[in-house]
C-alpha cells in the first residue's frame, strides 16, 4: 500500500468515525471530500478568530426564505450550537448544524486562513560520508523561525517515515539524527540557541524538565496535516543528562488502525492459520519478543484488532498508551511513578474481560499474575525480552522458576525483527561459492514446500541500487517471525522433566515440529528478492 492510499485510507477511517459521532450527538453528517476544495466561501459572516476558537465555518448564508447553516466539528462546543440556536429563534431565523471530520474543517480553514509562513525545503536524508547534504539541511533549520522548529522536525521526521528524533549535545553544536528503516541517519546540526527553544517547546508539550539532572520520560501528541488529510502521531520523549547537556529521543508512533491487520504482515498460510487458532482459543499465554524497534507492538496490535468483536471485552494495560484502538479498554501504567503492571493486571481481572493485552512482562510479580490469568478463562498477550521464541522459555524459567502452571498456560511465542526492504531498483547477482554453502547449511531439512520454489542449485540473490528515490536502495522495512508452537515436547522442558533445560535442545524439538528459526525465515526473504543477505546478516 503507497503512502497516497494509505492517506485515503485514513480519511475514509475519519470519514466513518465522524458519520458514527454525528448519529450519537443527533446532527446531520455531511462528507466533504468532494467539496472542501471548491465549496464557496462565506467570508464575513463569522470572525476567522471565532472560526478557529470554537471549530465552526458557515455554510449557507440565509437570505429570504433560505436558512442559516454551519459545519461543525465533534470540538465544536455543545454549548455554543445550543446559544446560537436560541440567538437565532429569537431573530425568527433557523439556523441548522452540520457535523463534519477534523480533516475536512482543517482543508476548509486553510482556505478562509491560508498560512503566511515561508515554505521551507523538505529534509534529505544524507548518504555516509555527505557533508554536503547535512550542510544544506542544516542551513535550511537556520532558516526555520525558532518557534517553528520544533513542529518542522516532527512533521518531516512523519514524511520521512522515521520512527526516532535523536537530539545530541555535542561539544560545539547539536546534531540531530533520525532513525529511517530501523538505520541511524545523521540529519543536520543546529546552533545552542535554537537546541534550547527547542527543548523549551519540548518540556511544556510532554511535561518534562529542562533543570533537572536526572531521566525523564514523557510524552505528546500531534497531529499532521499532509495532502488534505490529518492524523495523529503520539511521540514517547525520553530525556537523559550527558557531559555537554540534556539529550532527547522522540519516538514517533504513527499508527494507523486500517493498517494494524495480520493479513499485512506477510505471514504465510501456515503462520496464519497458526495464529488463529490460538488467539481464537478463548485461554493462553501469547508472548512476543524480540528488541526495541522490532515491531513487537504492530503484531500485537493486529492481533488485537482480529479479536475486536462486539461479543468481546478487550483491555489493554501499557506503558505509555502507543494508539487508541476504537471499541477497547486501554489503561496507561505509570511504571515510572509507582504503577506495576502486576497491580494493574490483578484489578482488571475483576472487570472480567475475555482478552488482556499487558505491555510487557518485566518481573516474576507480573509474569505470575499473567500466567495465572491465563488459565483462569482470559487470553493473555504480552511481550518478553528474549533474542529467540526459544531463548524466551530460558529467560522465563529464570525469571519465575520451573512452574508446571507456565506449561500449559503459554501457546505460542513470536520473535520478531524488521529487515529493510528492498526497492524496485534491486538487481540480481548470482551468490558467491561461501555464500551459497552458508544459505545451503543455513536451510538444510526445510521441507521445499515452505522454500517455495527456490532453487538451492542455482542460488541468486539480489543487491540494492540506489537512485534519488531510494538514496539507500532499500524502501520500507518487512516482518522477520519465527513462530513457536508449544508443543508437549516443550512442555516437557518447562515442567522439568528434561534434565538438560537450554534454548539449543528447546530450538530443535520446535524445528523438528516445523518451525523456521528468524535465520531460515530471513535467508528465504533474501533469496525471494525482498531483502539482502547482509540485511539479515545485520539484523538477525
């Protein structure tokens, strides 16, 4: 899906979502996507300030018989529409009420008030080794008014498709780098002067201070207006104190609930139909591990999504809260001020919900706790720090002991990486003798029917070519799963009835059940053209 139909997705999202809040509030929706651009405008009957303030543009104009209309917007006070209503009855005029998207009022407003600011150029991302770019981009944030700055950057790092703002102090001046396909890119420096506006925005946004000497973590919204369209990007800040200054990470999580959708992910029929059947199952323990940044939470989000159901009562528990889903629970955990997932998890079981989603199970007190919920009737998904499925059952008989209850509550692990995609400029090559031994050694015993037609005699791997488009030749990031079926081979190991309880052993029995290891999984994407070698080799 290209960046232009994921836009129309979103709107369409909005769209519905507006038609949905305008039957509840008992007003008339109106879809302005064919209009917004060449409806006539009505200048001088309400003041742009007000138009601004209260969410409000007039409509139609009464004249003779013809009534007064205005669009509204689900921020329109109530208040307001109930005060101009009686104002009007007492002129012996109507007046009627619209409702329309934030996306369509924001298109219209552009219109009444179009921006008077400077259009700066759009950031590049440079290439190892060029100044000249990182030059250039530093002397257009030179450009860009100290109070614009901030906004500028995070619009731009969204365009850029960028999960990370990394702002560093270094001896003389700031650099800022932003994280691009899952690769740290240097972007640009800019002067003391600027960095402190900056962090001066960034402190009252995500209620963090500029004073103190210790971590901080906090967290913002903002939304993005691009092509007629808006949406919302929440960004988790993370601050720490170094030698020349405080630094900052802002981690954009631009989520888009039309996209959180296991049919996205590339799993194949098997995966599919393996997922299904146990998050369908109405009890279990469902982990995910892998890093940060390996798209642990899109999985999880996709699941949940798959389980959204009216018959359904989904809670979530997370630390912050990434994006609201419609028709689900979410309840943010301070960890940092003396919330525990553990304590969290316990109070909502009271509320008796059929699915529970924990961000992430950091200590034994909340791993109990989810394992005891999940064999009490609730399906429980979290995520777990572990480099394999396999590792992930070591890690946890660390963490809580050997525990028969873990072993017939936990059904699936999934680890997870992202490898680069690469872009249509890719050219084939044939592989070199070691690489091919590798790739052959790598993938012995993989039954042809998950290789998928390829051909392990003639081996072609492909390379990535830049072009101005895709200045690194790669475009976009792809899902690397392994999938862990427990199975009463593993369960065996878990209750300790296997002498010799290491990730080596687990992985086999697993293998032997079928399962293809992060490696196998990334070799075969190579070999099938959408990623490199040396990608898989640098991720997995």
């Amino acid at each position: 899906m290209n960046e232009n139909e994921i836009q129309l997705k979103r709107r369409e999202n909005e769209e519905n979502a507006t038609a949905e809040r305008a039957r509840i509030l008992g007003l008339p929706y109106l879809d302005m996507r064919e209009y917004e651009k060449t409806l006539p405008l009505i200048p001088d009957l309400l003041p742009i300030s007000e138009m601004h303030q209260n969410f409000i543009i007039p409509l139609q104009r009464g004249e003779g018989e013809t009534n007064y209309q205005f669009m509204v917007t689900s921020q329109t006070p109530r208040s307001l529409i109930q005060k101009m209503r009686r104002e009007y009855a007492d002129d012996g005029e109507r007046v009627d009420f619209f409702l329309i998207s934030n996306s369509a009022y924001q298109v219209l407003m552009l219109r009444y008030d179009p921006p008077k600011e400077v259009k700066y150029d759009d950031i590049k991302i440079a290439g190892e080794g060029d100044s000249e770019t990182i030059a250039s981009v530093s002397q257009t944030l030179a450009r860009v008014s100290p109070e614009k700055v901030f906004d500028f950057l995070i619009d731009q790092a969204d365009k850029l498709g960028a999960s990370d703002i990394h702002i560093e102090n270094l001896r003389n001046e700031i650099r800022i780098r932003m994280r691009v396909d899952g690769l740290l890119h240097p972007v640009a420096t800019i002067d003391k002067d600027k960095y402190r506006i900056f962090m001066g925005e960034l402190s009252s946004r995500a209620n963090v201070s500029t004073a103190t000497n210790k971590p901080q973590s906090g967290h913002m919204q903002k939304d993005i207006h691009r092509d007629g369209v808006t949406h919302l990007v929440n960004i988790r800040v993370e601050t720490i104190p170094t030698m020349y200054g405080q630094d900052a990470v802002l981690r954009l999580f631009n989520f888009d609930e039309s996209l959180l959708n296991l049919d996205l992910l590339g799993l194949s029929e098997e995966e599919r139909k393996e997922i299904d059947e146990i998050i369908t199952h109405p009890r279990g323990l469902v982990l995910m591990v892998g890093p940060t940044g390996s798209g642990k939470s899109t999985t999880l989000y996709s699941m949940l999504n798959a389980l959204n159901t009216s018959d359904k009562k989904i809670i979530t528990l997370e630390d912050p809260i990434e994006y609201g889903i419609t028709g689900i629970s979410q309840i943010p955990i301070n960890t940092g001020e003396g919330g525990s997932f553990a304590e969290g998890l316990r109070s909502v079981l009271r509320l008796d919900p059929d699915v529970v989603m924990v961000g992430e199970i950091r200590d034994a007190d909340t791993a109990k706790t989810a394992i005891q919920a999940s064999i009490t009737g609730h399906l429980v998904l979290s995520t777990f720090h572990a480099n394999s499925a396999s590792a992930a059952f070591s890690r946890m008989i660390d963490l809580i002991g050997t525990n028969p209850i873990f072993s017939s509550s936990i059904r699936l692990v999934i680890a997870q990486r992202l490898v680069r995609k690469l872009a249509d400029s890719k050219q084939e090559r044939l592989a070199t003798e070691a690489e091919a031994k590798y790739i052959r050694e790598v993938l012995a015993g993989v039954p042809e029917s998950r290789l998928r037609g390829v051909d392990l005699n003639n081996i072609v791997l492909y390379e990535a070519v830049p072009t101005e488009e895709s200045p690194f030749g790669y475009e976009g990031r792809t899902v690397v799963m392994e999938q862990l079926v427990v199975s009463e081979e593993i369960q065996a190991f878990i209750r300790g009835e296997v002498a010799d309880i290491n990730t080596n052993a687990i992985e086999k029995a697993a293998r032997d059940k079928g399962m293809l290891t992060l490696e196998q999984k990334g070799v075969i994407l190579a070999l099938k053209g959408e990623t490199t070698l040396e990608e898989v080799s640098r991720v997995i």
